[in-house]
C-alpha cells in the first residue's frame, strides 16, 4: 500500500497567481501616489496663483485710497499705467504701478512689499517647467452709467482688472493645460473726486 504523502507549500500556479495579484496592487498604489502627488503640485501652484492676485489687488486698493491724487493710463507695453502722487503740490508721481509679463506687478520698477513680492514664475513644482506662470493682462476701466449726472463719481470709480495664467504639463500626455485666474477689484478715487467738485 502506498501512504498519501502531504506536502506543505506553494505550487508554481498559485505562487505565479500570487506574484500577479500583488504586482497589480503594487502597480495601482504606485500609479494613485504619482497622480495624487502631481494633483497637489498643480494645487499647490494654483494657491500661490491666488495668493499673489488677492495680495496684488489688497495693496493697489490701499495706495489708492491713500493717495492725494491718481492718474491712470495705459503703458507702452498694453498693460494699465497707475501713478500715485502722496502731494499734490509735488508735479513728478510718488509711486508708478505698472505691470510686466513675467516679473508682475511693478512699483517704480520693482516687485510690490518692498520688492519682495514677486509674480509666482519660480518656486516649488515649477523649476522642471511642469507649470509656468505669466500676467497676460492688466487693465483698468471706469465705471459706466447712462446717466450724465453720475458721469463724474463714474469716471472716478475704477475696476482693476489682473489675468495671471498657469500653463500645466502634468498627466496631459504632452499636452498643455492652460488655466487663467482672474482677479478684479473696484475702487472708488476720492481725492481725484474731490478735487473735481
């Protein structure tokens, strides 16, 4: 008679099924860490969008309102031209905001916050050209209104219009995703209204 000899362990088929299964998984976690991971680095780069466009608008507001006397124009290179005189009395403007495309928001040609407050285009998740950032507009409008009484306090309430754009080269295969932040605020000139009473 022969015994039935039992034989612990794995058989090539079931240690095969076993490699697969659990490559499949190590694959899947692999492929959701790289997505999750490149979804915060275009997030991340998407706040600091928001950040610098609130912060820009908060202190244009601020020295607007604190001025004696605001003249807006348009630059030579398309975007808004804003000189602020702290004296009226004084002919040359204290301050002169203007913007550039890749440097941002300049105050007498430097960055804003005493030249500290840069347009985002260099930082974390943008050395390796995945996401680029650039102001594509910066514009100023008065108000409108059919009405000709109300055409001097419109033509010295002001919006403040700013278009940062962030192009994306992540998961696209390639491809270029582009989004636009827009950014507006009005602002109400007294000093200019005023003076024109």
């Amino acid at each position: 008679m022969k015994k039935s000899q039992k034989i612990n362990g794995f058989t090539l088929v079931e240690m095969s099924a076993t490699i697969v299964v659990i490559g499949i998984i190590g694959l899947g976690l692999i492929m959701t860490l790289r997505t999750t991971f490149l979804h915060y680095s275009t997030d991340y780069v998407r706040q600091e969008i928001r950040q610098y466009g609130n912060i820009v608008m908060r202190e244009l507001n601020e020295k607007i309102n604190n001025a004696q006397q605001v003249s807006f124009g348009v630059h030579q290179n398309g975007f808004a031209l804003i000189q602020i005189w702290d004296s009226s009395s004084n002919p040359v403007p204290s301050e002169t905001i203007r913007a550039n495309s890749d440097e941002g928001i300049l105050v007498n040609n430097s960055p804003l916050i005493g030249g500290t407050f840069q347009l985002p285009t260099v930082g974390r998740f943008r050395d390796n050209g995945q996401h680029r950032v650039s102001l594509i507009d910066f514009t100023w409008s008065p108000e409108t209104d059919p009405r000709p009484s109300l055409n001097n306090f419109n033509n010295n309430m002001i919006t403040i219009a700013l278009t940062i754009q962030l192009d994306s080269d992540v998961l696209t295969d390639e491809e270029t995703v582009t989004e636009e932040f827009y950014f507006s605020k009005s602002v109400f000139v007294a000093n200019n209204y005023i003076q024109t009473l």
